[in-house]
C-alpha cells in the first residue's frame, strides 16, 4: 500500500478547560466520512496528552477545537510541546476564533484557521493538501 492510499491519520483534541464538544465531533464523523482515519482523544486535555497520543499515533495532522477564547493562549503552549516532540506535521485550528487573531496564529505555526461555517468540503481539501494528498 503506497502512501497516497494510507489514509490520513488525524488526531483531534479539546485542549484546556473549554468542554464544548458537539462541533469537534461533528468534524470527526465528516473527516471519517471522507476517508481518514480520525481519533478524538477527547476534551479537557493537555498540550503533552495531545502531542504523546500524536506520536503514539503516527498522526499526519493534529486538529485543535476552540470555543472559549483560550486559542492564542492554548496554541502557544501546542506549538511548544510541539516542538519539543520533534513533531513536524501540521496543526490546524477551528472554533470561535476572532479574526484579528488570524495573523498570530499563523505566525505561531498554525497551517489552517477555520471557524463557524466553514463548508466540510473545504476542510477535507485542505486536510488532503496539507498532508500532500492533493
């Protein structure tokens, strides 16, 4: 099986002390709909469980679930944990996130920002490009 059949390996993940969930996993449910091979490792998690089940995982793409405002915050703390993992795969972002706060996302390292309303189909695209699937 060569790689561009593997599925996308995604892991999911509520990081902090939001608990609003319904969303992530509804994503879940849309990304396994498409093809990949999706685990939501939950919610009320740290920036470590999330980056330890990454590797465990073998996971191409980390997506992060954010409703209560902790995103600067909370990514900051991933890209770090991120970083001293060695693990160099994307990491995406969704929720209510304002955006003025796009470009410090971005800078940070976050490869893809969606927010309420985003069509599911441009999620998978840009999963499938961001894992050089496209």
């Amino acid at each position: 099986m060569s790689p561009e059949e593997k599925p996308i390996k995604v892991i999911l993940a509520k990081i902090g002390l939001d608990g609003h969930d319904r969303a992530i996993n509804m994503i879940a449910m849309w990304l396994r709909d498409a093809g990949m091979e999706v685990v939501y490792i939950g919610r009320f998690l740290t920036e470590e469980e999330v980056a330890v089940a990454a590797v465990q995982e073998a996971a191409e793409i980390i997506g992060l679930s954010f409703l209560c405002g902790e995103h600067l915050f909370q990514v900051a703390k991933m890209v770090q944990k991120m970083n001293e993992e060695n693990l160099q795969i994307p990491l995406i972002v969704g929720g209510i996130i304002a955006e003025r706060d796009f470009p410090k996302l971005k800078e940070m390292g976050v490869s893809a920002i969606f927010t309420p309303g985003t069509p599911m189909e441009q999620i998978v695209q840009e999963v499938k490009k961001l894992c050089s699937r496209e």
